[in-house]
C-alpha cells in the first residue's frame, strides 16, 4: 500500500504516506463535511490524539484532523498500547471544537463508536455491533477502538480529541491477537475491490461530523435507539475488571452507562472501566 518514498511529496500524498490516501481531501469534500480540514497527512508521529491534543492547545479549529500510517506511542484506552502495521490501519483524530460538559464526553465516546461502526459497516456491507462502551466488533473480534479525550481549561472542555483506529487491511496477527482481532479486508465483500481506506475515512469522518455536535449539545438520546439495536453485549453475561459480582447486560442509559442485572436482581450502572463476556 505504500508507495516507495522519493523525498518528495508525490501524486498528493507526503512522503512515506499511501498513495491511497491521494484521493481522501476530494472523498472528504464529497460528502460535505466540517472535518478533514485541515487536513496533516504523516508517515510517522507518536500518536495522533497527541498532535491533535497539542493543535488544540494551540488554537487549532474544529475540523483539524491528524492521520498517520504508523505511531511509536500508539494510545488506547485504560492506558493500553494500540499497535498496527504500518500502511494497513486507518490512526486518525480529530480535534472537535463543541459545547460539551466534561460529564457528557462518555456520551460523546459511545456516539463515535457508532460513527465508527456506520462506516465500516459500509464498507463491508456486514452488521457491525458496538461493545461498550466504544469497540467496534465484528463477529465478535474487534476491527476498530476509539480514545476520546478533552483538552480542559479551567472547568470547560476548550476541545474533544477522537481518536480512531481501524484495522483495515491487516490479515496476519500476533498470536496474542489473533483470537480477539480482525480487519475490514477479512469481511469484505466478497467480490468487492478491496478496501480503500480514503473513503471509509471519508464515512468515518462524515458520520462523526453527523452526529457528535447534536449529542454533546443535548445527550444520546438522538443515537440511543442505534446504540440499542447495535449492542454486541445485551442479553449475554458480563463481569467487570475487579470484585464486582458479574450479571446480564441489559442495555445502556442515557447518561451512557452500561446497565447490568445481577443474580440478586440489583441493577448495577457501570460508567467506567472494561467489561469482559463469561461469568
Ligand atoms: C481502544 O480501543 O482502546 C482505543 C484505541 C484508539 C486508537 C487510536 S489510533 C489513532 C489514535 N491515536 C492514538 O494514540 N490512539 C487513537
């Protein structure tokens, strides 16, 4: 996917950057989106939440994406290392400037696990599911995560930082992965081209753009009937990181939070922290 590097910006794209991605300001501007501008194309970078966290630091407006084809210091959530094979993922963030109470920004994360889900769903023509709060899953292994991150000053959220990864291309994985990790291309449709990765940003970006300013000025429940029919984890059983008895997720409320029913009946709202099917 990468094109061998001359020095020089070539056919659009900078140096050490897929040619694929030549095409992903025009699919951007196709859809009419407020994101993808401006737009910072990059071989490598440490992570792209943390550049897009020091542009909006530094005043960079709403719409400023990062996109890398390698990270050294690759970020997820619970402060877990997200890796992928250079060339074959989508690393994207986004710098989002919206009125969003600090409280709303769990809202926000399972809005664009949505958005993340939407555009690969698209892309291989499969149904998706989200597992809280924010994975994407296909047939139970995960093709995408999203960090959500705010830039605070004083008590205000100044910026929301989405950070995407998709595995796109990716086929061959480490041992450890293998059994819980999958790509767009092994769901891709069967007599497709293979997956580009300019237009499923392009989707990823888009519905991104749809939804979040709408849910962090008024909450989920513009997306919640979506965040229901694609939840990978109602009706099975779960547990969380630590003591805590586990039980049946029974959905998600509006404040976001996972509902879980327990075997003494109690309802347990879970707001944090990862959950893990079995007993
Ligand atoms: C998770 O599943 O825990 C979230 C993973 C988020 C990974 C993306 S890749 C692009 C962006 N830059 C990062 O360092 N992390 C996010």
């Amino acid at each position: 996917m990468l094109r061998p590097g001359s020095g020089k910006p070539q056919g659009g794209v900078p140096r050490g950057v897929g040619s694929d991605y030549a095409s992903l300001a025009e699919r951007i501007a196709e859809r009419g989106c407020s994101l993808g501008k401006p737009l910072h194309l990059e071989a490598e970078v440490t992570s792209t939440n943390d550049l897009a966290k020091d542009a909006a630091r530094s005043g960079a407006p709403h719409g400023t994406t990062f996109v890398a084809e390698t990270q050294s210091a690759g970020r997820g959530r619970q402060g877990r290392t997200w890796l992928a094979t250079r060339g074959e993922s989508i690393l994207v963030s986004v710098v989002l400037r919206v009125a969003c109470p600090p409280r709303r920004l769990p809202t926000l994360a399972l809005a664009c696990g949505l958005a993340a889900r939407d555009a690969v769903a698209k892309a291989t023509r499969t149904t998706p599911m989200v597992k809280w709060p924010n994975d994407v899953w296909l047939d139970g292994k995960k093709v995408a995560g999203v960090l959500v991150e705010g830039v605070i000053q004083g008590d205000k959220v100044s910026a929301v930082i989405v950070g995407v990864g998709i595995n796109v291309h990716t086929r061959v994985w480490d041992e450890a992965i293998l059994p819980i990790a999958t790509s767009v291309a092994m769901h891709a449709h069967a007599e497709g081209a293979p997956p580009d990765r300019a237009t499923l940003l392009a989707d990823l970006l888009a519905a991104i753009d749809h939804d979040v300013g709408l849910v962090a000025a008024r909450g989920i429940g513009l997306v919640h009937a979506r965040l229901e029919r694609y939840d990978a984890l109602r009706g099975r059983r779960v547990r969380g990181d630590g003591d805590e008895p586990g039980g049946v997720a029974e959905g998600i409320d509006l404040e976001g939070r996972l509902l879980v029913r327990r075997d003494d009946g109690s309802l347990a709202r879970l707001s944090a922290g990862e959950v893990h099917l079995g007993a």
